[in-house]
C-alpha cells in the first residue's frame, strides 16, 4: 500500500460560459442623473442602529436582506456600537413600539421613514453620515404586530436608499415602492442594485 | 464565473495552495486502483474595469477514484472520476443557499526523476488536470439557468509518505 503527499499550486480557468442573464427589469436609480453607491474602499459599510427597541435587530435583518441581492460582494455591511464612526444612522423619529412579532396578514401603514442625504457645496459628495428616521404614525390605532410588520418593511425600503436606491420604484409588488408592501427585495429591486454596484458613481460617501 | 452588468464582470479563484492525499494498492496488473482526496483553498475574486477585488474564499474539496499506471521510465498517469465539492467563507453572494455536490473527471501524471531519488524514493512532480460542472442556486435564481464548466490544472511536488512502491501517485 502507498500513499502519496501533494503540496503545490493550483491554477483555476473557467471555459464553456453559461448564457448571461439580461438583467433588464430593473428601474431608476438615480437623483437628476447623479448616481451614489457605496465604493469598494468603504467596505464594509458601517450602520449604527438607535439601541432603543429591537431597531438594531430590524436594521441587521434588513442589511442582510440587501447584502444576498448581490452575487459577487458588491455591497457589505456591518454594525457598529458607536455612532461617531457610522456611515449610517438609523434611528426612531420619536416613539418607540415595544417588540411584538410581525403580523402576517395584509400589510397596514402604520409607519414610514425618511432618509436624508446632506451634500457639499459642489453636490458630488456627501458631508455627513446617511441618517435615517423611521416614524410610528399615531394618526390611527395599530395593533403592536401591524406596528412591527410594517417598521420591517420601512427599514428594509430606507435601507435601500442608503445604498443607492435614491428614486422609488413605480411598480407596487417592489420593496422601493413609495408605499411598501412587500418585506423583502423583489427580482426587479435585485436587478436594479445590480445594475447600480457596477454604475460608475458620480457622488462621493462622507469622509470617515 | 463570467458575467455582465453594464461592464464585464468576471468572478474566479485567485491562485491558491492545494493539498492532495492519495491512497493505492498495489496489482500484479498493470493498473493500481486508488483513492484521491484534494484540497484547496482559494480566495474569490471579482474582476472588473481592470480591477480586481476579493469578495469571499472558499475551501473545494474533492474526492476520486480511480487507478494509476506506469507510462514510462519514472512517469505515472493516473485517472479517476468522483465528486468535488465547495464551501465558502460566507455563505453569501453567489453562495447564499449553499453549493451543490458535483460530479469530476481527472487526469494527471506524476514524474519521479533520477535527480530526485527516483521511484524508490517517491519523490517526484505531479501535473493533475480536472473538469467539473458547477453552479449555485443563486445564480440559478439569477437566471443562470445552465451550470459553468470549471478547468483546474495544478502542479504540485509529492512524496510517498507510508508505504512502499515504485511510484507515488
């Protein structure tokens, strides 16, 4: 009987390609044509979530959501304790719901969010860190699991701003949509984040 | 992996170190049966507008069966077919929802010169050669509907390590 040790190198090629998907359903992204995406010197991206209520396990779950819509690392991640060295800020506007699991049922708008973008003088770099607020509407009365369902949708569609997505999709089956619906990115939100990473940018993320 | 999004996007392993273990026993035939395991570990990466960047590494794994005959003085060629396997660093990308088991063909020879103790000795060079299909049920949500065929060629230095013989694998 013998036996044999191997130590070397190996060299990979790939040959025979498979046909390229078209990647044509995707929508705008871009703010009166000048386009933002995070580069690859400032990854990972780093969020720093209010650490109030479950927003720090909202934000992770929506960051992860984004990150799996890119095959090749395009866009990562990671969160951060401490909100002086984020990127991005992700915080309640003022009320905080306590935690309630998600409703499954037909979605209510029982929230919303806004992301701001502050630019310099010349509007192709951005000054300070990304800041998002999600809001909890008081205008009517929610159940606490149509509260927690429709934070998750929100900060999964702010999210999205904050890497990129800077315009609303058209279409409502979208997580971009203006009145989210849906929980998760869509094949059309996919293919247009695709179509954003490898998009030369035209604005510059804030200076750590 | 080559793609296109708005640019050529190409996605493949960087040159990387390889391990191989094999195990064979000796016929009166020709022909020695034996078993194959190799590893290798590979950073990815993506290329790009003349760029290159690492977005994740990933540990392949295959095993073979097969069997290996002498060619010629201190020459060795073998070939065998298994299964190959890939496990990435981040389950992520291109590899959220895992990899499949793929099958493998092999081929290889192994060289064991005079200088170098010759076959007594088992220490030698060895060319392996193999082919696989491969795809994730990423890419397939993506629309990759067909797998990619992957080549791999390594060279490698060998030495038997228990045993006797007239040549390693």
């Amino acid at each position: 009987m013998r036996r044999a040790l191997l130590i070397g190198t190996a060299v990979v090629v790939a040959c025979s390609e498979p046909t390229i998907p078209e990647r044509a359903a995707w929508y705008g992204f871009d703010n009166a044509g000048d386009v933002f995406h995070w580069p690859r010197n400032r990854l990972p991206v780093r969020y720093y979530a209010d650490t109030r209520g479950s927003m720090s396990d909202i934000v992770t779950h929506g960051l992860g959501s984004w990150e799996s819509q890119l095959l090749y690392g395009e866009f990562t991640a990671e969160m951060v304790a401490d909100s002086n060295v984020a990127d991005v800020i992700v915080t309640w506007f003022d009320s905080v719901p306590p935690y309630a699991p998600p409703d499954p049922g037909a979605p209510v708008f029982a929230c919303d969010g806004v992301t701001t973008f502050l630019f310099d003088a010349a509007g192709t770099s951005l000054t300070d860190p990304i800041r998002t607020q999600i809001r909890i509407t008081t205008a009517q009365s929610y159940t606490l699991e149509q509260v927690a369902a429709c934070v998750r949708r929100v900060v999964v569609h702010e999210l999205g701003h904050t890497i990129g997505l800077l315009q609303e999709s058209p279409a409502p089956e979208d997580v971009m949509y203006s009145t989210v619906a849906v929980a998760a990115p869509s094949g059309r939100d996919r293919q247009t984040l695709q179509v954003l990473y490898h998009t030369t940018p035209t604005i510059a993320p804030a200076p750590r | 992996m080559h793609d296109s999004i708005v640019v050529p996007v190409d996605a493949k392993p960087a040159i990387a170190p390889a391990l191989a273990l094999s195990i064979g026993e000796g016929t009166n035939g020709p022909w020695t049966p034996e078993a194959a395991l190799d590893v290798s570990w590979a950073a990815l990466q993506r290329h790009e507008s003349g760029e290159a960047a690492k977005f994740n590494s990933v540990t392949v794994i295959a095993f073979t069966v097969g069997a290996r005959r002498e060619v010629g003085p201190g020459l060795a060629a073998r070939v065998g077919i298994g299964a190959i396997k890939y496990l990435p660093a981040d389950e992520t990308g291109m590899f959220r929802g895992g990899s499949g088991l793929w099958a493998v063909g092999t081929a290889g020879l192994y060289w064991s010169p005079a200088m170098l103790g010759g076959p007594a000795h088992d220490f030698g060079v060895s060319l392996r050669y193999d082919v696989h299909r491969f795809s994730t049920p990423a890419l397939h949500a993506d629309g990759f509907t067909s797998a990619q065929l992957v080549h791999r060629l390594s060279l490698a230095i060998g030495a038997r390590i228990l045993g006797k013989g007239r040549t390693a694998p």
